[in-house]
C-alpha cells in the first residue's frame, strides 16, 4: 500500500465514538482517493431521500495518494457530503497544509456519521484521536476558532472548522481549512447540523514512497518545470487572480463578457499586487500562488490574511455586477 496510509477514520457522533478501519487495497485501486473514495462511502451507506441536515447524512474528507509527499500541487482535501442546498452529491475541494498533515497522521479518509448531543471538535495528533468539548468555541467565526486552537494545541496544528453560518444551518456554509482555504457546496452546514465545530490536526509521520530515488527524480524534473514554465512564473507572481483579465469574466450573470479595459485597476492583477507583502504555497508546492496581503488603512488596518482566488473575485463579485 505505497502511497497510502492505509487507514479510514470513522467518527460516529451520535456514540461519541472513533474506529480505525483498513483501507481496502481493492477500493484505493479503483476509486484513487479524494472523490472516488467519498462518492464510494456516500452511495453505499446515504439512503435515498434523507435530510441534508439530518443525521443520516455523511460528511467525508479525503485526498490522493500523491497527497503529503513531495511534489507541488499534491495537498489537497475533498469534503463530500449531499448538500443541503442542492439535495445532491456536493463535492468541495481545498488546499493547504491541513491534507498534507491529515496524510501524515495516518489517514486516508474521515467518515463523519450521526450527531452529537453537544459542540464537539475532533482532535488528531497521529496515533491519538480524540473527540473533545467545544462548547467555548461555539459562536466564533473561522479565524477565533483557529487561533484558538493553536493557543491550546500549538501552532503546528492546522485546523478546518465551521464559523457562525454552519453553526446557523445556511446552506452554502463551507468547511473552512487553515483559516483561508474553503470547501464549499454546503459541507459547513452539514458539520453545524452534526454539531462539529472543527478538526485539529498534527501530523508528523511521512507517505511510504515504493522507489524513494525514481520518485525524488520525477519531483525534481516536476519542480524544475514549475520554476521555468511562462506560465507557471506568471500565476506564481499574480496567483489565480491573472483570470480576471485573461479568461475574460461574465459580468451580471454572463449578459456579457467583459474585455481587459472594462476590468477596474482594482481588480486588476496589477491593482492587487500592490498591497501585497509575501507569497505562500500549500504544503511542498514551489508555485506559491496565493499572495498574502496586509490592510493598509481603514478599521481593519494592519490585518494579514492570503487572497481570493480567481473563482471568488469572479463569481461572487464581477458576475453578481459588484466591481
């Protein structure tokens, strides 16, 4: 089982009670992680017709078996759920560090069953899994919960949590890793109607590699086309943000797609760049293309946080008519 850590993390919260279940080699070969893996548990153990919010729901989080080793672009988490929004499969995909620490915990996949009878956050330092009280971190927003978390377990910890609107059931709410990465498609508000706040997560061990010096040679042939790719080197320079004037966006619901020069400088990768103060890449990846900015004036002056994506600036501004 190169590539895999080989175990299931199944949480039942309506017995407050954790198992570690084999990964059947058989299932890994066939489904690869991530999405296939999810998609497997939710149609064999969701029935047909059940409440998003209700507790015969499944909320799942899993990633691939590239996830936690070396190579760029490779720590990734997929949270699927049936959504309450859309009463359907709802997949949502995130980066970071927390699937790479998730992996090196020893987990391939968290199954998430039932609903506790109180705020509960779930606690992973490698071996060690815990369900604890998260009674005083109900009622903060993403942000207080994380910095919470990394008072009382270390700043090593990395965490995916729920803020107020998955603790309020709006169906959009998303799973929220590391503060600044998101998985959408309702999954917060699934973890809000299960009464889970958030997962902790340490992890220290490594990935099992088959042949350590042919895959280290494939990473070394893979980061060196990330650091010399056109390409690659512009979304490292402007992160995703090189959409909003390259992949020319739909403005108010697609009535029509607007050319560079009716982009506001603003919005402009140009006009973001200028208050940036450093880049930051998930786990292991050389293409670091998220920028990092710092509020320069007004009430939240001095606040650092990373950027939105291209999706974001697109779909929930420009294409709404905000610009």
């Amino acid at each position: 089982m190169h590539g895999w850590a080989g175990t299931v993390l199944r949480v039942d919260l309506n017995r407050e009670k954790v198992v570690k279940q084999p990964l059947d080699p058989k299932v890994a070969k066939d489904f690869m992680g991530g999405r296939g893996l999810n998609s497997k548990v939710l149609f064999d153990e969701v029935k047909p017709g059940i409440d998003p919010l209700g507790p015969e729901n499944v909320y799942c989080m899993s990633s691939g078996p590239l996830t936690g080793t070396a190579i760029s672009l490779s720590s990734r988490i997929q949270v699927s759920t049936i959504s309450p929004l859309s009463y359907i499969l709802g997949d949502g995909n995130s980066g970071g560090d927390f699937p790479a620490l998730l992996r090196r915990a020893g987990y391939d996949q968290i199954v998430i069953t039932g609903r506790a009878s109180k705020p509960k956050y779930i606690w992973i330092e490698n071996d060690n899994v815990e369900l604890r009280d998260a009674s005083d971190l109900w009622g903060r927003n993403n942000y207080d919960t994380a910095d919470m978390l990394h008072e009382d377990l270390g700043n090593d910890v990395r965490v995916a949590s729920i803020g107020q609107a998955g603790e309020n059931l709006v169906r959009f709410a998303c799973t929220v890793f590391d503060r600044h990465f998101t998985a959408a498609r309702g999954s917060g508000a699934v973890l809000g109607s299960k009464n889970l706040k958030a997962i902790a997560v340490r992890g220290t061990g490594k990935v099992s590699i088959a042949k350590p010096d042919e895959y280290m040679q494939l990473v070394r042939e893979d980061t060196q086309f990330f650091l010399t790719d056109r390409t690659q080197r512009e979304i490292h320079k402007y992160g995703t943000h090189l959409g909003v004037v390259n992949w020319y966006p739909g403005y108010r619901y697609f009535k029509k797609l607007l050319s560079k020069e009716e982009i506001p400088f603003e919005l402009t990768p140009e006009g973001f760049k200028k208050d940036e103060i450093g880049r930051y890449g998930c786990f292991g990846c050389v293409v670091a293309c998220r920028d990092v900015f710092k509020i320069p004036d007004g009430p939240y002056k001095g606040e650092v946080g990373k950027a939105l994506e291209y999706e974001t600036i697109f779909c929930t501004g420009i294409n709404c008519g905000i610009m």
